[in-house]
C-alpha cells in the first residue's frame, strides 16, 4: 500500500478531457482528469459516474438543468442520464468510474479515450 499525491499526479498531464487511473479498487478505477471547454452529450447505460472537482468549477449540463461543482464538490450521475461536462476554464477533476466504463459512453468522438494510461 502506496499513498498518492494528487497534487503530484495532476503535474504528470496537461491534455485535456483524456483521464488517467491512478489506482483500482472494487472493480473501479479512480481517474484524474484535466478538462476545458465542451465534452460530448452522453450517457451510460448501465454505469453510475463520480465526478468530484478538485481545482476549478465544471458545470454539468443535463436535459432539463446544469448543476455547477466548485471545488470540493461532486456529484454522482445515475446510469442512463444524459449529461454534458464543460469547463470555462481548465478543471481538475477525479472520477470514479467502473472498469470497463469508455467516458463517452456509446458516443464515438475525437475526444473517445479507449485505453486509458495509468500514472
């Protein structure tokens, strides 16, 4: 057992809206992220998604409202919604996620991460 800077980790990247695990646990991954501007709409159809904002504000957007996250915050979005993450300015951000999860869902995209790099 390792304990984990994450000051450190988020100073390993600077490109935007393509996570990176950091440890495992459960059959999850926990994931840092640096994201700014529009991601994609999106849901995941069998998969509830943590999204907690470590520096910055993300807002969230879903079919019928936003929800914006200052730092210290998160949200949990349920399976099957669908939600849009965006950023005015650059976010750091820690996901929670299960294993097999692609962070677009089913939305193929140029932003699509299919391997994720672990740090």
């Amino acid at each position: 057992m390792k304990k984990i800077n994450l000051k450190q980790k988020f100073k390993l990247f600077n490109d935007h809206w393509n996570p990176k695990i950091i440890t495992e646990l459960n059959g999850q991954n926990v994931k840092l992220a640096k994201v700014k501007g529009d991601f994609v709409w999106h849901n995941h159809e069998t998969e509830d998604e943590l999204f907690f904002v470590y520096k910055g504000t993300l807002t969230i957007e879903f079919r019928d409202k936003e929800v914006k996250l200052n730092e210290g915050e998160m949200i949990v979005v349920q399976k099957g919604v669908d939600h849009k993450p965006r950023a005015e300015k650059e976010v750091w951000l820690i996901l929670f996620e299960p294993k097999n999860i692609l962070h677009t869902g089913g939305v193929k995209s140029k932003l699509t991460v299919e391997n994720y790099k672990k740090i």
